[in-house]
C-alpha cells in the first residue's frame, strides 16, 4: 500500500510545481483597484485583453482593431513584455489592421511552464495558442492568413513559426531580429546561466538584475509546493510617474523593473531561453523560409506558389546603434540566407536595441511602404 501512495504523492506533487504564476495571480489580486493604473504595466496596458488558459499555463492576449482588417500578429523580445509593440500595434490599427500582441511565456502576465524548455517549439506553439483563441478565424483559407512582424527574440520566433508554418504567412517584418546571430552578449553565456541549478536563486537574481540594468534589492521567496510564490507586494520604482493609459508610449526601464519584481517566473523563463531559446543556430529554419522568399521551390513548385510569400521579399528593420544584433551583421546574414539583396528590404532607423519604441514613427513609415499603402502623412 505504501508504493502506490507515495507515486501518487509524488505525481501530484510535480503536477502542482509544473507552472509559476504570472502577476495575474500573485500580485494583481492584493492590490487595489484604483493603484492598477499606477503599475508600470498595468493589466489594461493595451485593448482587447484576454487571458487564455493552456496546457502549459495560462498566457496573456491583447487583440484589437477593425474585425475585417487584415491581421498582423506581433511578437515581442526576451526582456520586455507586450507593451514594447504598443506603439507599432497602435499605428498598425490606425492603418486599418486587425493586430495581436501576447506575452511570452515568463513576461508579463503569462505563466512560466517549469516542464518544458524554453526553446523555438514551446514559443511557436504559443503562438497557435493565441490566435486559436481569438472570436475571429486566424488559420484557414477563409481566414486569408496574418503577417508577422518579431523583434529580437520575437523575430527568431517568426522566422521559426514560417519554416513550417508558411502557408499561414503573408509578410515578415524582422526588427533587429535573433536567431542568427553571430554571438550573444557576454553577460548571455556565464557560467551561472549555463548550469543555474547550481547557484542560489538569489545570486541569479542578481545577475539577471544587472544585465537588466534594474534594481535588484528586493525579497525573493522560494517557490511554494503549489509552484506560486508569495507576491512581494513592492510599490512601483522610485520617481516612476505613471503614463495615462490612453498614451501608447510604454515606459520601458520602468516596465522591465516591475516584470522582475513582480514576476516570480520571470528568472526561469529569461535564463532557460538564454539556454534553449531560438537566439542563435537557428540557420536550417532560416533557409526554408529563404527558399520561399526567392521563390525556388523546386522540389514542390506547385506547393510554393500558394504561398503569399513565394518570391516576395522579408523587411529587415535595424537600429543604427545597436549592439546585440548588429545591423550590417545581419543583414550580411540574411543575404546570404536570401541568396541575394533582391528579395530583402533593409531599413535602418535611429536607436539602440529598443529602437522600436523610441523609432516607432520610422518603422511604421517603412512598414507602410513595404506594404504598399504610401507614405505617411
């Protein structure tokens, strides 16, 4: 009698640890109302919310604009969740689009799945998991398919999800993308990062705190049999002057600070991705896509030619000071993944790696005209 209970403890005790709770759980419900619009991402940063439960958590959707607009699904980078893509989503919807934006797992107010790594196979099934939630057709011939615009991590993503997905792919818009790159940032390949279990938990905060650049002099609790930890109930940082809703420029620095206070799953999804992520080597998908960019389908001809993106072109988006994804490095890259300059658009824009909240202007304006919709008046 003894065995079978104690498989069933166990089973039961690993069912419960498999997911640490987004802030939607831990923090938002201790919280008063009238103090959500006080948060530097408050849970009605962007339109259209929703929480969609999954197999591996529940995760955090934002879908708004014209119902009969053509879709565009956004995807945000490793560091800062949804509301990096606001401004872009906001002038998209302006255009006329249909546009979503979903937090990763591990950001914002989606869960982080402890079960899983955090690889390109767990991020491009996330994807299927928001645009299966929507109350509009997503997939599907009547659907007429999405584009998809990925920054950073979100790029690699993107290129990921079209290699065997394509059919569903319109366009691709890349903003200082990952996936290929030539190396990571050497805060990315420490040891600690490389083998976390065996370092303490808050030594790993710290360091994850000062690649991030945040304060990092906060309480973190160990994670509970439930797989919850107690919501550290931190007032917003110093000398943070909360935006009004309605202003579609997200505070970033202030953002980034609340998601690693107030995300109990935040350090395990950031540094499993550094592990498994889709930032690098990720050339093999890559090619598949190149091949239907520039329209060599030999070997299924027919099959290619369906594709809306059989001999088009890929919109390549770079900050002129960026140093994690140099731009003349991936653009290199890229051509040569392309075969040629041909099939590839490439637009510089003013700014570091967060170019696309500061250059928002720039890339919807290049956006506009990849699109064809004229230039922005």
């Amino acid at each position: 009698m003894i065995a079978p209970t104690l498989t069933a403890f166990v089973g039961s005790h690993e069912r419960a640890a498999q997911v640490i709770r987004s802030p939607r759980d831990t923090f938002i419900p201790f919280i008063a109302l009238k103090d959500h619009s006080t948060l530097a991402y408050p849970p009605n940063a962007l339109p259209g919310a929703r929480d969609v439960s999954t197999t591996y958590g529940t995760m955090r959707v934002y879908e708004w604009g014209p119902a009969n607009g053509e879709k565009v699904l956004l995807i945000h980078g490793d560091t800062t969740p949804a509301p990096v893509m606001k401004p872009i989503a906001t002038g998209l919807v302006d255009m006329g689009r249909r546009v979503m934006v979903f937090d990763l797992w591990g950001r914002g107010y989606s869960d982080t799945p402890l079960h899983v790594p955090h690889d390109a196979r767990l991020y491009v099934q996330q994807i299927f998991f928001a645009i299966n939630s929507s109350e509009l057709a997503w997939t599907g011939v009547a659907a007429g398919g999405f584009s998809l615009i990925g920054f950073s991590l979100g790029g690699a993503i993107a290129m990921c999800f079209t290699a065997h997905f394509p059919y569903l792919v319109n366009s691709l818009v890349l903003l200082g993308p990952g996936g290929i790159l030539r190396r990571l940032p050497p805060e990315y390949t420490i040891i600690p990062f490389r083998f976390p279990s065996l370092f303490p938990r808050q030594h790993l905060a710290n360091l994850v705190g000062k690649l991030l650049g945040v304060k990092t002099n906060r309480r973190f609790n160990p994670t509970s049999d439930k797989g919850i930890q107690e919501a550290d109930i931190t007032s917003a940082p110093s000398g943070h002057n909360p935006k009004p809703e309605q202003d579609s420029t997200p505070d970033l620095p202030n953002i980034v600070q609340w998601q690693y206070d107030h995300h109990q799953g935040f350090l395990h999804s950031f540094i499993d991705t550094t592990q498994h992520g889709p930032l690098m080597h990720q050339h093999k998908d890559w090619e598949k896509v190149g091949k239907i960019i520039r329209g060599d389908m030999s070997e299924d001809a027919e099959v290619g030619k369906v594709y809306k993106l059989y001999n088009s072109k890929i919109l390549l988006i770079v900050g002129d000071q960026d140093t994690i994804v140099v731009g003349s490095e991936i653009a290199e890259d890229l051509k040569e993944v392309l075969g040629s300059t041909e099939h590839m658009l490439l637009a510089t824009v003013p700014g570091t790696h967060s170019f696309p909240v500061p250059s928002s202007k720039h890339v919807l304006g290049h956006i506009r005209n990849f699109w064809g919709l004229g230039k922005d008046e």
